[in-house]
C-alpha cells in the first residue's frame, strides 16, 4: 500500500492524494458544522485476499437521506458512489480492515448560519481501522450528564457534523472521569445511545433495544444486528429503556460501523450480569465478524468485494 497521505481520496469531482484534499478556512461546514457524513467498514480476508465492504448500498441511502434534512443537493446515483470507493480503494491496493468515510459539506465561502441557497460538494476518502472500542474486553461505561439532542434540536437522524460536539462533550465527560464510552438519556429520561454507538441490553433472554424515536442514529449496523437476531430466533423488542434497567440487564452491548459489537462490564459502575460477556452478546458478535469478513454466504447480499 502506498503511504497514507499519498492514499488516493475523490475531493470535489477528482481523485487527489489525501494530502491534498485541503478546504478553505472560510467553508461554510466549517465554521458552521453544515456537513453530513457516512462511516463505511471494509473488511480483509487475508484467506481469501480480498477486502469486503459492508452494506455499501444501506450507507449511499443513509448519506442521501441525511443530505436531504439538510437541504442538500447531492444527487449521485448509487452506481457512481460504487464506483469511487471502489476505486479508491482498488487504486491504494487497500489490503487491511479499513474506514471510509463518505461527506457531503456546504462549500460555499461565505457568513451566514443557514442551508438554503448554500452549494455544496462531496468527497470521501479512506483510512485503516481496526477497532474503535475495545471488542474483547468489557468496556466500562457512565450515564452522562449531558443530554442527547433531541429530533427539533439537531436531528440525530441525520450524521450532522454540528451534532457530534454533543458527543464529545460527553465522550469526553467520560473518559476523563476514567470511564471507556457514555450513555446519552433523552429529553424524556429514556436511554439513547452512546456517544457514537448504538445500544442493546439483555433481560430474560429478550433483546431490547431502543426505538428510532428515542434520539437516536439509525444505525444500519443496528439494523443488521436485528435482522441477525431474528434469524437466530431470539426474541427482540424496540421500546424505551429506563436508565435503571441498566443496571439489572443481563448482557449489554454497544453497535456501530465504529465500535462493530462491544459488550459491556458495568454501567456506573454496577456489574453487568456477571461481569463478562453473555452467552447472547458473544453469539451475535461472532455471527457478525463472519458476515463482515465474508465467511458466511448467507448474508452475501450485504457485502461489496473489492477485488
């Protein structure tokens, strides 16, 4: 693979070495956080010696749809979007687990904190990544202190730049105060999600999670956990979680192109079931790397291979 500032990116309407995709300070998504974004998996299977990229269609459909709460003008067709990451992705000769991560910004140089009548572009470009929270070992986690945005606020329904200074001030909140991730309560009261995950508990052998009307991002790696549990027969519920059921879940987990499946040790530092990873939890992450990385044929539909 090349050098990572030579990695080829696609920066408004070129391909350019990463180090080169530079914007102005004057960018309008700069100074006002108007700009939407995808995080895309790809996974290498070093057996096979290729690279599988994971729901590629489910993020094109997302990135549009947030562009579109943002009046945005991106129109690319899925074809064309395929094509540029893969060919980025071919042309760095992309042979390790990688992040891509698709944007579309207001570009316009000019003042004013507003969406309409602003121009805007697209670009994405590519980064290795292995994990984003730690999958193996129980990740400690807080309720935060701050709280999740709200739908009339900053839509969390759309990856807004602008919206995820709400999650570092909590991500930040947390690990200062010697803890691995947050959780976000909505305005309700009602557990969110973390910082940048989505979020699963356990109880008497149902999986429960919350609803896409709790503030939350709909998470296509979410959704696949859903679909992957159905599958396997386990019962599932989408319904508000009280902070306190936190606490006497059997099993919780975060999700995310991120943090893929990460469980859960102690949550304000009560134990979580038994202090390690549930039976449950462990059967959904391990069905899930072997989707991912290309080893279970059932869920083909769901991967682009690169090479």
């Amino acid at each position: 693979m090349l050098n990572a500032d030579e990695m080829p990116c696609y920066f408004q309407g070129r391909y350019v070495p990463l180090k080169d995709a530079n914007i102005n300070i004057r960018t309008h998504a700069m100074q006002y956080g108007t700009a939407v974004f995808g995080g895309i998996r790809g996974y290498w299977n070093a057996e096979k010696k290729n690279l599988y990229v994971f729901r590629l269609h489910d993020h094109w459909q997302r990135l549009r749809q947030s562009g579109k709460i943002m009046q945005m003008h991106w129109q690319m067709e899925f074809e064309e979007f395929e094509q540029i990451v893969l060919k980025i992705l071919r042309d760095g000769n992309w042979q390790c687990n990688v992040y891509l991560r698709p944007v579309i910004y207001k570009n316009a140089l000019e003042l004013s904190p507003r969406l309409h009548n602003v121009t805007d572009d697209f670009s994405v470009y590519a980064i290795p990544l292995n994990d984003y929270l730690d999958t193996r070992n129980g990740l400690k986690v807080c309720v935060s202190s701050w709280t999740r945005i709200s739908d009339n606020q900053i839509p969390t329904r759309a990856k807004a730049t602008g919206g995820y200074i709400n999650s570092a001030l909590a991500k930040s909140e947390a690990i200062q105060n010697g803890f691995d991730e947050a959780i976000f309560l909505d305005v309700h009261g009602n557990v969110s999600e973390g910082s940048a995950e989505n979020l699963f508990i356990v109880r008497n052998g149902k999986l429960i999670t919350a609803t896409v009307t709790d503030s939350i991002l709909e998470g296509i790696t979410r959704r696949s956990i859903l679909e992957i549990a159905q599958n396997l027969g386990i019962v599932v519920i989408e319904r508000p979680i009280s902070r306190t059921e936190l606490y006497v879940a059997d099993e919780a987990f975060f999700s995310g192109t991120g943090v893929q499946v990460a469980w859960i040790s102690s949550v304000d530092r009560r134990t979580i079931g038994s202090g390690t990873i549930g039976a449950l939890t462990e059967k959904l992450q391990n069905t899930f790397f072997k989707i991912v990385t290309g080893e279970d044929a059932a869920y083909s539909k769901w991967q682009t291979s690169v090479y």
